[in-house]
C-alpha cells in the first residue's frame, strides 16, 4: 500500500526529540519552565549583586553557568537529537519501511522489523515528517517526501483510520 525510504539524520531525529518533549514526555515540559525560572531568578540574582557591589564584574563563575544553562535549554532538542543519532545501531540509520493492512514492517541493512498498528501510542506530525511513537520511550520518524509507493496526505488519512488516533501538530 505505502513504501517510505529514509534515513536518519540530525533534522530527524531533532524532530523526534522535538516530538517527544512536547507529547509523551509532558513532565519535562515541567521541569524546563522550572529551570527558565531558576535561570531567570539568578541572571536577576547576579545583576543585583553587581549593582550592590557584592558581586564584581571580573567574577566569571557565575555568567558562564548562566550562559551554559541557556544554551542547554535553547540547543535542547538538537542536542539530544545528536545524541540520539550518534546511539543509532550501526546500519540502522537508512530503512525501507512497508505499510500493509495488519502491520507495517521495516527494513534496515542489519535487521527486518514487524510493527503492528495496535502498538502504536500517538501520532505527530512535524514539518516534513510523520512520527509514531510506541510508548514513551521509543518513536519512530517517517520523511514525507520519502514516500516511494503512495501519497502522503492519503497516508495520513490511512493511518489514522488504520490506528483509530488523530496526528498532532507539532512546530
């Protein structure tokens, strides 16, 4: 029915952390406002102290840990999209996956896979890819313009009627 070729790159897997931050890992939305707050509460900190003197401006422990904490906090899904790629089993990076009618099976150069749509926990869709995820720790990406069998707007419409969910949007 549908045949999708793709291989797993930063942007992917960038979009798949993106994914699962925002739908099946909600608490760490949670515990990110958590650090901007405490970010936020010691950039105040700091410039406080230098205008009271308590703190000089030839100090540096304090900025750089601040600019460290943005940048984790900004880098955060690229981050961990890097991280997720570099996990990625040797030869498992470009995949052939096939959507029949009771399972989809993919395909990589080391290993066949069978997926049934039952299995399937939630469905987004960021930009150019389609991703599934099979619990909170496992997802799966699907490039839109990988599609060799098929069209990606009737294979939207397909899978949803196929896993009985809606796709959410994620930007």
């Amino acid at each position: 029915m549908f045949t999708v070729e793709q291989t797993y790159t930063i942007h992917t897997m960038t979009a798949l952390n993106r994914a699962a931050r925002k739908v099946v890992r909600r608490w760490y939305n949670i515990l990110r406002a958590v650090v901007w707050l405490l970010l936020i509460l010691s950039a105040g900190t700091m410039l406080l102290s230098i205008a009271y003197g308590l703190f000089g401006l030839d100090d540096w422990i304090f900025p750089v840990a601040i600019a460290v904490m943005v940048l984790f906090l900004v880098f955060d899904d690229k981050l961990n999209g890097w991280i997720s790629l570099r996990s990625l089993l040797p030869g498992s990076a470009h995949s052939t996956t096939v959507f029949a009618d009771d399972a989809y099976t993919v395909t990589t150069d080391t290993t066949v896979t069978e997926y049934r749509y039952e299995n399937v926990t939630a469905l987004c869709e960021a930009g150019d890819y389609y991703i599934f995820f099979l619990g909170n720790k496992h997802g799966q990406c699907f490039d839109k313009r990988g599609f060799t069998k098929g069209d990606p707007a009737a294979f939207r419409v397909w899978l949803e009627q196929k896993t009985g969910k809606t796709f959410q949007k994620i930007k």
